[in-house]
C-alpha cells in the first residue's frame, strides 16, 4: 500500500490524558542520563521556582509518540511502521513539563513528499495541559520507505 498523500492538512486529536508523575520524571531522566538534581528532589526544583519535579526538555516525546500512533494506526494512512525511519525530531518549549501536569496533543500533518517508492512525512505535535496551556511544540520527520527499499 502507499502513502496517502492526502493525509497532509490532517490533524489527530490526543484525547487520552497523560499525567506526569514523579517516577516517571526520575525514570526518563536515568534513561536519558540527564543529571539535574531538579528531575530527581522536589525540594531542588521549588529553589528554581517549580511547583514539583521538572523533566527533561526531550520528556515531552511521551506524548508526542502517542499522537504519532493516532496517525500510524490509521488505516487511511497507508504507513507500515516496520518500513519507518526516524529522520528528525526538533522541541520547542513554551513551558517546562512538571510533575502533576495533565498534558494532552494535537497532531498535525504538515508535509507528505513522494519519494522514489515511498514518502518523507513531516508531524507536528501541539502539546498542552488539559487547561489548554502550552506546553511544547514537537517536529518530527520520518521516511516510509516503499516496498522494494
């Protein structure tokens, strides 16, 4: 199957909420060897400002994976994921991710570009509290290869 080019324009609405815990805070930053105190003690981030423990700047991929599937799960799509290729992932952050926070997505589609037998697909994921604050703008870039690549 191809690439429905007509997926650009679209858009995936996250509606499952995602709370950020403590633990997972710690974890991701372990994984991600980010060693700022203020992602492990809550005392430490409060001297920064924060109400509780604040993640890593990339922690805001969680979310950003989980409006992805809503765009490879669906069947309009035409993306096998076993011929994906990760080609880029760019953060902007309009505020940082803490402990407590409910956050949800939207996804947008905002390139699909035939190449050869495949296509180059560009996402961008608005990620916000469910009070609707801002939170992070994730891009991300993946190759599709066809069916002969």
């Amino acid at each position: 199957m191809s690439i429905n080019p007509e997926l650009q324009g679209r858009s995936y609405q996250l509606n499952d909420v995602y709370s950020v815990g403590r633990e997972s805070i710690r974890d991701f930053a372990r994984a991600v060897k980010a060693s700022h105190l203020a992602h492990f003690d809550v005392a430490a981030a409060q001297a920064l400002g924060h109400a509780d423990l604040i993640a890593p700047p990339t922690y805001a991929i969680i979310v950003a994976q989980r409006a992805d599937a809503l765009l490879i799960n669906d069947p309009e799509s035409g993306i096998d994921f076993s011929r994906v290729v990760h080609a880029e992932q760019r953060f902007t952050h309009h505020k940082a991710i803490v402990a407590g926070d409910e956050l949800v997505a939207e996804l947008h589609v905002d390139t699909v570009r035939g190449m050869g037998g495949g296509a180059m697909i560009t996402t961008r994921a608005e990620i916000s509290t469910v009070d609707g604050v801002a939170v992070a703008t994730t891009v991300s870039a993946i190759l599709v290869r066809g069916e002969g690549q």
